[in-house]
C-alpha cells in the first residue's frame, strides 16, 4: 500500500530508465509497421552553429510526424563514438536530431555513422566551426532527413530511455535508426581533429525496459 505520510520515498522506486544503451536484437520487440513511423519535412533548415565546447550544436527548424504526433526538429549534435550499440557494435560517430512537441514531450532520432564514402549531405556540416566556447555563428544549410534515412532501407530501434547529457532528462523517445551512413576519412577526421577527447556517455542498463524493432521506417 502507498504510504501518503513518506511521499520523499516514493522517488525511490521511480524505474532508472537511461541512455544510451546497448541494443540486444534477440530481445527486441519485432512490429511490421503498417504505415511510416518516422515522416520528416523534405528539408531540415539549420540557421546557427554554436560551440558548446565538447560538442557542436547545429539549430535548425523543420517538422516530423512520429506515429502519427507532430514534433519540432530543435537541433543536431555529434558523439565520438557511437553512444547506442546494437550487439555491441560500435560505430565511430552518432548524430542526434533533437525533436520536441508542443507539450515538452522529447524524441530523438539517432542515426549512426561509419567510414566509407564521401557524403555530400553532410558536407557543410564539416566546414569552419566557431572557435571560442559558446560562440554562436550563422549557419545555412539543408538537409533532406526523409530522403536520407530512406535510401537506407533501413528498420529503425524504439525505446525510452533519457538524454545522455545532463540533466538527463527522462522519458525521452529513443528512434535509433539501425543501418548507418557513411563519410569519408577525411570528414570525420575534421570534427574529430576539433573533438578527438570523445564524448560519448557509458552504456547504461536496460532494467526492465523493451525495445521495439520496426523492420521498415
Ligand atoms: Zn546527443
């Protein structure tokens, strides 16, 4: 029975449900979706690069329908390396799309990255960075999201879990998409160069969570 005369209590048997985490697909939810899960504007805009010292965060503006609720895109940032694995397969680097709707609620899509060919999408993204710690700078550029992740073929994770810096907010909507992109040595070595001490947080445990496999996006 709850005990209404210790409600400080209560915040102890709140579920530890955190990001990221490793993937196991054995124990993956499989769901053929019926119909997108994942419908992103044609283009993302972004307007502002800023520098937030171990990261660089690219704001943008553009819409997705997530099951069918609207959220808006917020902005995009790196990890070195990958902060998901699935199998424990790591990947040298993850982008997050940050997403919010009009109720607070947070979903981010999490699209790996490995070495390969050169990607013209992501190119401008590679360029000059501000120098200085918190400087802001303009910055335009497009990106086609649906038309991307679409060309991947790709199935995509759900689960929730939190944001992986603090304050590590709770019940954020994990989408992890599970095939990645490629970029070309040099690519990667631009941010990496800027970021080579990584910032990746540690794997943190599933508990009783599930996560949801949907075979096609
Ligand atoms: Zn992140």
């Amino acid at each position: 029975m709850l005990n209404y005369e210790q409600q400080e209590k209560w915040s102890k048997i709140v579920p530890n449900w955190q990001s990221p985490i490793n993937i196991e697909t054995l124990n993956t939810i499989n769901v053929d979706a019926k119909k997108k899960i994942l419908l992103f504007d044609d283009e993302y805009r972004f307007v502002n690069i800023v520098n937030k010292g171990n990261n660089l965060q690219y704001d943008g503006k553009g819409k997705a329908v997530i099951e069918g609720r609207e959220f808006g895109f917020q902005q995009l940032h790196f990890h070195f390396p990958a902060e998901h694995t699935i199998n424990g397969k790591d990947n040298p680097m993850e982008l997050h799309f940050v997403h919010q709707n009009m109720i607070g609620q947070i979903a981010v899509v999490a699209l790996f990255v490995k070495l390969g060919e050169f990607s013209k999408e992501l190119d401008s993204f590679f360029q000059d960075f501000p120098a200085i710690e918190s400087q802001k700078d303009p910055f335009s550029a497009t990106l086609g999201l649906n038309s991307l992740i679409a060309s991947l073929e790709s199935g995509v994770y759900h689960y929730l879990g939190s944001l992986t810096t603090p304050p590590l907010v709770k019940n954020v909507e994990w989408w992890v998409i599970e095939k990645p992109i490629t970029v070309s040595a040099e690519q990667l070595d631009k941010l990496k160069q800027r970021f080579n001490h990584g910032n990746a947080r540690e794997k943190q445990p599933l508990n009783e969570r599930k996560v949801i496999h949907y075979s096609l996006i």
